[in-house]
C-alpha cells in the first residue's frame, strides 16, 4: 500500500516541478511575458541602450618596411595582329605620298600642279589638260584644304613662259560661282576665301580661281579666290583620286 501512495504522490507533484523548474529558465512568468487580457507580447528590447553609436577605431599604426621585389614576370608576347596593321598603315603612307610624290595629300586626293614652269591657258584647256592626266581641276571643301594647297602651290610654281616677272601666280579651280555661292561639282558648298572686293556679279564670272603670292613683296592682303569667266587664263591646278 505504502509504495501505491508514493505512486500517486509522484504523479500528483511532478507538473508542479516542471512549471518552477520553467519559471526559474526564462526569469519571467508566462503571464508577466504575455498579457493576458490583450494577447500582445511584452517589448523584450531595452530602450535605454545606444546600440547604432560605434566604437571609434584607434590611431593608424606604423608604416611598415618595404618588401623584397618579386622576380621578374615573364616576358611580353607581341601581338602581331597589331604589329601587321601598323605596317599596313604606314605602308598606305607611303604609297599615298609615293603616287603624289611631287603634290599635297589630302583625303586620298592628290593635287599638284601640272607643271611648274609653262604658259597659262583658259579654263577649258586646264580642265581638259587635267582628264588627260586621269583628273580634274582642284576644288576645296575645307579651311585646313584651301591652305595646303595655297602653300603648295607657292613653294612650287616658278615661272610663266612670257618671262615677265610676277609676284604671284593665278591657277584653276573645279568649282563654279552660282547664287553667290561657290558649288563643288557633287552639288556642296564649298568653302570660300575671297580675294579682296570678290566675288562680283559681273555676268558669265561663275568660274573660280585662287591668286597666291610668290613672294613677300606682294600684299598678302591682295590672295585669295576670285570669280572669273572662262576665257581668263590661268595655270591648270589639279586633283587626282588615289586608290587603294
């Protein structure tokens, strides 16, 4: 009988260990965690501590000594995809400057004067004299154009063969004067630098010719592009595309 009540007497006891031994591992009560009369939990987080502000870091250490150098990487290998593009680059070059060797380079064209010594003709014998050459007469499309080609032709041209003495040159060019415009043969402004009181309305002057100074003696004032008619005469200057 003795060991059925101990029986009972454990079984009766035992939850009531378990509900303090629980108590005693979160601190708290179910019902202080949880409030019973509106199910919300209890704000476990404590206000009072500042946990954004960080510890300020400490002062920069020494520098230390500079290592050992590390062996030599191993050497480069050349791309000769490169390598073969530069000298197809420079190769064009020289067959540009080779093909034009006694003109200007300019955009694939080349524009030299036909000869440096001779006789000036009309506009079209100059025009006809360059397509028997494989060109036509020169036109200028640029600022950076117009003065290549002014210095060419000043370091080039020598003299006329009526031996008279003068201190500039007059020479041809492709482009034409309409609607006080000068027109490049695709049908384009070209670009223009006037000749002092230029250009003139003058009826039949839609021909165009630029005079360059020979020497330092001549107005520099007094070059430039002059509209002109046909029958003016002139050195033949012209242009030559070069392929590839």
């Amino acid at each position: 009988m003795i060991s059925i009540y101990l029986v009972i007497l454990c079984f009766v006891l035992t939850p009531r260990l378990i509900e303090a031994s629980g108590q005693h591992l979160i601190c708290k009560t179910v019902g202080e965690v949880f409030d019973a009369s509106s199910g919300q939990q209890e704000n476990l987080v404590d206000t009072n501590c500042d946990c954004t502000t960080a510890a300020q870091p400490g002062k920069r250490g020494p520098r230390g000594e500079q290592g050992l150098r590390g062996p030599p990487g191993p050497p480069s290998i050349p791309s000769y995809e490169e390598i073969n593009n530069k000298l197809r680059q420079e190769l064009e070059i020289f067959k540009k400057k080779l093909t034009c060797f006694d003109g200007v380079v300019i955009d694939d064209k080349c524009y030299r004067l036909l000869y440096r010594v001779g006789a000036r003709i009309n506009y079209v014998d100059a025009s006809n004299l360059c397509a028997f050459h494989g060109g036509s007469l020169a036109e200028v499309d640029s600022e950076e154009a117009y003065n290549s080609i002014y210095a060419y032709v000043r370091n080039t041209w020598s003299l006329d063969v009526d031996n008279k003495v003068r201190n500039f040159v007059q020479v041809w060019m492709g482009s034409t004067y309409q609607g006080n415009a000068v027109v490049l043969r695709s049908g384009q402004l070209g670009f223009t630098s006037w000749y002092p009181r230029y250009p003139r309305s003058t009826s039949g002057h839609n021909r165009m010719a630029i005079e360059v100074a020979l020497k330092p003696a001549h107005t520099s004032s007094y070059v430039g592009m002059f509209n002109i008619n046909a029958g003016h005469v002139a050195i033949p200057f012209c242009q030559f595309s070069i392929t590839e």
